[in-house]
C-alpha cells in the first residue's frame, strides 16, 4: 500500500469519527452535524453553561422551599465556615500555578487585565442583583441572599482556572476548579445562608463575567501575549466507552395516594431530588454503576379530617401540619447505552436497592371550645423504616466537551413500603397502624457529568 493510500485511508477515517464523510449523511448525521456548528460558535462557548444556570435559577426560585427541606430534614445543624476560604481556592491554584513557572494561555499582563475586568464585571453584576432585589437569607440574617457572592466568585476563579490551564494543558485542571465551585455552592445552602435559586444565578454570574472579560481582554491585546495554544480536540475519538461520573437534581413526584392511619389519608406534593451517580462502562453500551439520592416531598390531606380527631369533642380541626415524606436511596445495577451519533446517547438502567425513611409525624391546629389560641396536637407518629426499591429511567445525554456530558433523564422507581404509626385515639391511647404500600416516584432532572474516558 503506498504512503498515500494509507494517508488518505487515515484521513477517511479521522473525518468520519468527526460525524462527517462523503457517503450521504443520516437524519442524526445532519442532526450532529448542525449540532456541532452550533456549539462551535464564540456565542454558544461563551453562554452554555452561564445562561441555563440564571435561566434555571430564576425559573426554580419559586420551588426554593423544597430543595432547602433537604438541608433541613438531614442536617439542620450544619454550622461550618470553610466556604468563606474555599471559594478563593481555584484562583490560588491558578496563581500558584503561574508563579511557579507552568506555563498557561497568557502572560502575566494579559492574564492580569482579564481576571481585573472579570472582577469589577462580576462585582459590580452581584451588588446591584443583592441591593435591587433584596431577598431575605433563608436564615434571617439580612437581606442580601440574592445571588450568592461566594458562589459567584468560587466560579468566577474555577472559570479563570479553566480558560488559563483547563483549555490549554489538561481538562482535569478545569474539573479540580468547578469540583471546589459547586462544593462552595453547596456549603452556602447548607449552612442555612443561601437558596438553590441564588447559588444556581450567582455560578452563572461568575461563569458569564469571566466569559466577557476575557472577550473584552482577547479585542484589547489580540494576539499578544498568548503563551501556549488551546488544547486540540478537532480528531478527539468519541467511540469510546461512556463512563461517567456527576452530579444531579431533579423534580419528584409520586401519584400513589396512602393513610397513616385510619382517618388520615396524604398524597405527596411535588418536591425535589439531589444525589451523585456514576457508571463504569465495559464498552459503548453496558455498563454497571449506581446512585445516591435524597428526596423530599411535602404532604398534604386529601379528604378533610372529621371532628374530633384528637382527644377531647369540642376540638376544631383549622390544618396540618405535616414533616415532609423523605427518602435517602442507594442503588446499584446495571446501566445501559447507547450512541446514535459519537455524541448524542441514549440510556436507561435498571437497578435495585434500599430506601430510608425518617421518623415523623403529623400534628393538627385547631382551636378547643372557645379558646382564641391555636393549639398544636400530634395525631400521627410513623417510625423510620428502610425498604427496598427498584429504578429505571429514560435518558438523553450529550457531551459538549471530551470531558464534559450532559444528560437529562426521567426516572421511575417502585418502593414496595412498610410503615409503622401510632395514631392518638379519643380514649386518649394510642393505637398501633400498620400500611403495607407500593409507593411509585417519577423523577425528571437534570445532571452534569465528568466523562471518566
């Protein structure tokens, strides 16, 4: 074979692992094709990640409670001030990094420039947002919640990071950076001083100010001062195995209606999701992995509660008042996947594990005779259980970058539930209740993930 035929041969090759070759293309073929075009452009790889994260930050903002029932179900008394130095931490490495003479895309004055005019857009975008909207800490403290400054910042440096060494000498510097950003964006929620809408605007925030600084600093210095090229992935190989490894949160919801005791008959509201998942894969299709997720959905009655439902007759009964219905779940199985285009996959699972459900109870308030007062009584008092569970989902994934995918998913998990309570009777006892259920949840989120090539 001469030289030639063996180079064209490779380039035949190379061409067609970029979704593209001289045979006619396929639907999806024209589908990756475009789609490629797309997140080619200045304007795609400046917002993609930014604008979804305001987007969906100011979309979820009147779901905020259910994401904090999390926090304040499974650690209410988290109380650490690590975050306060931890969102500073990528913007070290980057420096670090620079003084100890590993060389990244620009030179010291062109990277000064662009992290300065980062700052200041950054600084300037968070206050004017915290002083104009003015939404109160979910702990009361002031009223400067919205968005997140730590988190603005902690992506501001992890974005820094990325485009001075992520780009340009190893992807893993990028996934060190954004791995210290959502611990900071998370540690702002768990220590009561932050809600999911404000650390979601305030990442996008960071994300989008260092975006245009380095714009307006790339139109300042052009050419100039550019130490090392960007990394090239022009003939990165797809067709690999889709391991994965990420982070996810969705929406719950489960239509199967249950009584924890004779009187008392709930449905779960919808509420939210939070866990980590991963998968190892043995090649493009099967693979096997797990996931752990915590779930909290609020309940509410579906027929009123008669009168007296506590002890004594003249008890009026005005509310619930009900702990949310929680869960934490670990599962494990088998996943699997596959690729329409080297990009575009398409995956389900199957797995099986164990639920945890907390202790809880269900109080009501009402008034008793002619008393002004609301008066709390417990009615209902479930033990915590653990039961078995099986999950399956539909998902639709798409890797943006080589060490990057995105994927959006539907689950469905089965519970077959065995709960305890113990239910106040008129004779003021208590009478044990016993509910044998198959609860049934459909989860639909979102999740971003760290491609484990």
């Amino acid at each position: 074979m001469s030289q030639g035929t063996a180079l064209a041969q490779t380039n035949t090759f190379a061409h067609r692992n970029d979704s593209s070759s001289l045979a006619p293309l396929s639907t999806w073929g024209k589908v990756q094709r475009q789609t490629d075009k797309i997140i080619s452009s200045k304007a795609f790889q400046m917002t993609y990640i930014g604008v979804p994260l305001i987007v969906g930050g100011l979309i979820i903002k009147n779901e905020d409670d259910h994401f904090h029932n999390l926090r304040n179900t499974y650690i209410p008394n988290f109380r650490y001030h690590y975050d306060d130095y931890l969102q500073y931490l990528p913007a070290v490495a980057m420096l670090g990094l620079k003084i100890g003479g590993v060389e990244g895309r620009s030179s010291w004055p062109r990277m000064l420039v662009s992290d300065a005019i980062t700052a200041s857009i950054m600084g300037v975008a968070v206050n004017t947002v915290k002083h104009t909207v003015s939404v109160t800490r979910h702990d009361g403290s002031n009223t400067h919640s919205f968005p997140s400054g730590h988190t603005a910042m902690a992506f501001m440096a992890a974005t820094m990071l990325h485009k001075e060494y992520g780009m340009t000498r190893s992807p893993w510097y990028s996934i060190g950076g954004y791995t210290v950003a959502t611990a900071t964006a998370v540690s702002r929620m768990l220590n009561n001083k932050h809600w999911l809408s404000d650390v979601m605007v305030g990442a996008g925030i960071g994300i989008l100010s260092t975006e245009l600084g380095y714009f307006l600093a790339d139109l300042i210095f052009k050419d100039k001062g550019i130490t090392h090229s960007d990394l090239d992935f022009e003939a990165f190989n797809y067709q690999r195995n889709p391991s994965f490894f990420g982070i996810y949160m969705g929406f719950s919801l489960m239509p199967t209606k249950f009584n924890l005791s004779p009187d008392v008959q709930l449905k779960a509201s919808p509420g939210s999701t939070a866990g980590l998942e991963g998968a190892w894969f043995m090649n493009r299709y099967i693979g096997f992995g797990g996931r752990f997720s915590a779930t909290s959905m609020p309940l509410s009655l579906t027929k009123p509660l008669p009168n007296p439902t506590v002890p004594g007759t003249t008890y009026q009964v005005n509310a619930l008042k009900s702990d949310p219905l929680d869960m934490i779940g670990g599962y494990i199985g088998s996943y699997l996947s596959y690729p329409v285009t080297n990009r575009f996959l398409l995956g389900t699972k199957l797995l099986v594990g164990c639920n945890y459900s907390p202790a809880s109870r269900i109080s009501v308030l009402g008034v008793e005779g002619n008393k002004p007062e609301m008066i709390e009584k417990e009615i209902v008092n479930t033990n915590k259980s653990f039961n078995i569970g099986y999950s399956t989902n539909a998902s639709v994934s798409y890797i943006l970058r080589p060490n990057l995918n995105v994927r959006i998913f539907l689950d469905y998990t089965l519970i077959p539930s065995h709960f305890v309570s113990y239910v106040a009777n008129a004779q003021k006892e208590t009478d044990r209740f016993e509910l044998h259920k198959t609860l049934q949840t459909f989860t639909l989120g979102a999740s971003v993930n760290i491609m484990l090539w």
